[in-house]
C-alpha cells in the first residue's frame, strides 16, 4: 500500500506539491462562460420528474393511479416528504408533457386539463410547497408540444406570467414544432429573458443544443448564458444500451460540454431510472455514480410508491450525492479507456477527487483492474498521499496510500467502483 522514501525524494516531492497546487489553484479559479444571471442552480438541480416512468398516460377511468394526474403528483409530494427524499436534496417535483388542455383558455393562457387536474396547478403548487418541496412544469418552445398539446410560441410573456402566477420553480422547455432554428434560438432566449421579468426565482431547464445539433453546432457559451440546465442527447430509456449510449456520447464530446458546466448552468444527461425495470443492480450503481461524476442534475424517474430498499438507499446515499453536489462544480470527464475499462475522474473542492473505474465488459465474470495514482488528477490526485475511500458498491476506507503507489480493484460486469481520494500531507 505505502512504500518508503528517503528525505531527500520527501522534500524535493513537498516541492513539487507546493508547486502544483499553487498551478490547481490558478486552474480551479478560471471561470467557466457567464451563467444565467438568476442565481439558481449553484449545484446541479435535484427532483423527481413523471416523464420516463410515467410517460403520457391520460387514461385516469382505465389507469387511475398511474396516469399524469393532480392525484399522482400529490402522492409523490407526499412521498418525497415522508421517505427522505426531500432532506438528502430531491427538492424539486416535476411535471412533463401532457399536463395542458388541449385549448388556452379565453384569455390565451394555457390550463391544466380540468379532469385530471381539477384544482389546476396553482392548487397544485400550494401543496408542494406545503410539503417544503418546489415544483416544476413543463412546456415547449414550439407551436405544439412533443405530445400535441399547445406551444408556446407567441405566447412566451403570457405563458411565463402564468406559470410565475402559479407559483412554479422550473420550467422544462422542450423544443418540438419550431419552424426555423432562429425561431428556436431566439424562442429559448425570448422565455429565459421572460421568466426573468416575471420576478420570480425559477428554474430553467432547456433542450436547446438537442434540437439544434442535427442542423448547427450548439455555441454552450451562448446556451449557459440563458439557460440553468441543458439536454445535449436524446431521451434516455430504463435500459443498459441507452444509459451507455449516454455515456458514449458524453466522453465522446466531452472536449466541447465539460468547460461550460458550472454553478448556475448544468450539461444534463436525462433522468435517473434507478428503481424501475431495465437496469440490473450493477449498472444502476453505474449510472448513479457516473451522474456524481458528471455533476448532473438528478432528477428520478420512477415510482416512489413501489421503490425497492435497495434503490431507495442508492438514490439517497449522502456521499454519493456529495460528489454531485460538490461546490467547486467542476463537471468530471472520461481520463482514459482500454479493454473495455473506462476511467472517469472529477475535481473536488478541498483538492479532493472522485474516481469511478466502469467495466464496460458484457460477458463473463468480474474483473481486476489496476491504475496508477500518479495517473489521477493530473498527478495531483495523491501527490504526496491520499486516503480512498470506496462509496459504491461497497462502502469502507480502502487505507492511506502514496503518488508511487498502484490500486488493484474487482469491478463487476457493466458495473462501476465510485471512489474518493482526499489528499494529505
């Protein structure tokens, strides 16, 4: 674990620490692009969101308690209260598509469909504030939402003012239905300035780089200066193949997303689907801690009346949720891949690291694997020492170990070993 050094190599290696972390300091203290000028989302944002589980299911006579209700909402509100959710950080509940009649109302505003949501949605925030929890809407920048409800476009003052009266904290833009991409541009730039207007501290979620990556490179600069989060890849689903597609996609383009995440603006990978159907145990693990990583917003997609013990505890274990919501915000990136093993690794404040070994392998057994610490961090990471501790799958503190030293670690198929290194002197 630890070898021995002569004083000489000790001093001359106390040097270079000096020397590096006066070199992190000035590195660290770069700032990212401007962020939205409304000061929300220092840390990445964290809820519960209906869309994956849930889906646009509006048949409450054949589906009553799984159907887009005020009713199913209520029950989360009552959930996230009672279970936890809410003290570990879930704070927002939020809606997605299919919430709207399918007409404004006489004065051009839209309304909740009066069936399924019968106290309409100012009701419906009072009793998620109640529950000291905050909640988020759903809309579209279009002239119709994905689903075909109405869209907002020429309608971004009043739709914002409405959803300000109501008492809503975010506000997820979706970007279906627009006709030209200066609409869609000058759509997310027009309702960001619009909610700000409105007075009220309200989150805003886009989907702008998605919508306009098949015709434009996105400019993030221009993106994190209107928007706290952003989606850059298409929706993810309650299977491995589209968790790891994320992945693929994240490292793959990490060199353009990593530089422009930071507190107030968030790349967001989609939500958590820990807790549903599709994933095996392992590569939930996977996907919560590669979300720590990537400083991404956690927004679950699941059913909270239904949820195992087992997911309950991932999804609300403290020293993982540390690692996303680190203060520094510095988004964490994929360092190296080779033989189907992906190192990723994240600046933390405190000149700490957190390290996550994925085996990307799908057929046989658990594997072994060996990294260097002087690897990490860009040689920081341990520089002259370090304590690991394992976070998942299993918790302990592995020992002290020095920058010379090597780490063997068994990391099961499509499963990940989450770490954290906390240097010392």
């Amino acid at each position: 674990m630890t070898g021995t050094m002569n004083l000489r190599s000790r001093a001359q290696l106390l040097g270079c620490v000096l020397g590096l972390r006066s070199l992190a300091l000035v590195l660290w203290g770069i700032p990212g692009a401007r962020a939205l000028d409304n000061g929300l989302a220092m840390t990445p944002t964290m809820g519960w969101l209906h869309w994956e589980r849930f889906m646009c299911n509006t048949d409450c006579e054949e589906d009553p308690d799984s159907c887009v209700s005020e009713k199913l909402f209520m029950q989360m509100a009552d959930l996230m209260d009672s279970e936890g959710w809410r003290d570990v950080g879930y704070e927002y509940l939020c809606i997605d598509d299919c919430w709207m009649a399918p007409q404004r109302d006489s004065k051009g505003r839209l309304q909740a469909d009066p069936k399924r949501f019968p106290g309409g949605i100012r009701r419906l925030a009072d009793y998620v504030h109640g529950k000291g929890l905050k909640l988020g809407i759903y809309a579209d920048v279009g002239k119709l939402t994905c689903a075909g409800f109405p869209g907002s476009y020429g309608y971004y003052d009043i739709d914002a003012k409405t959803f300000a009266d109501w008492g809503v904290d975010l506000l997820k833009f979706d970007g279906c239905h627009f006709d030209t991409l200066v609409d869609l541009a000058d759509g997310y730039k027009y309702m960001s300035l619009a909610l700000n207007r409105t007075g009220r501290s309200i989150v805003y979620s886009c989907e702008w780089p998605l919508y306009m990556m098949p015709f434009r490179k996105p400019n993030y600069t221009e993106v994190r200066e209107y928007c706290n989060h952003w989606r850059n890849f298409a929706d993810i689903y309650d299977a491995w193949q589209s968790v790891k597609s994320v992945l693929d996609w994240t490292s793959s383009n990490q060199e353009k997303i990593v530089d422009a995440a930071g507190p107030g603006g968030w790349n967001d990978p989609d939500m958590l689907v820990i807790g549903n159907f599709g994933l095996s145990w392992d590569q939930q693990i996977t996907q919560m801690a590669l979300w720590a990583i990537m400083a991404a917003p956690l927004f679950m997609s699941n059913d909270l009346r239904q949820i195992s013990p087992q997911a309950k505890a991932l999804l609300q274990d403290k020293d993982v949720i540390a690692i996303n919501q680190d203060p520094l915000g510095k988004q964490g990136y994929r360092l190296r891949k080779e033989d189907n093993i992906e190192v990723w690794e994240r600046p933390l404040s405190d000149f700490a690291w957190a390290v996550a070994m994925v085996n990307l392998q799908e057929i046989g057994g658990p594997r072994f694997h060996t990294i260097s610490l002087s690897s990490l961090g860009g040689g920081l990471a341990c520089l002259p020492a370090c304590l690991i501790t394992e976070l998942l799958p299993v918790k302990g503190k592995l020992g002290f170990y020095e920058w010379t030293s090597s780490l063997k670690l068994r990391i099961n198929p499509t499963g990940t070993v989450l770490l954290r290194l906390d240097r010392t002197n």
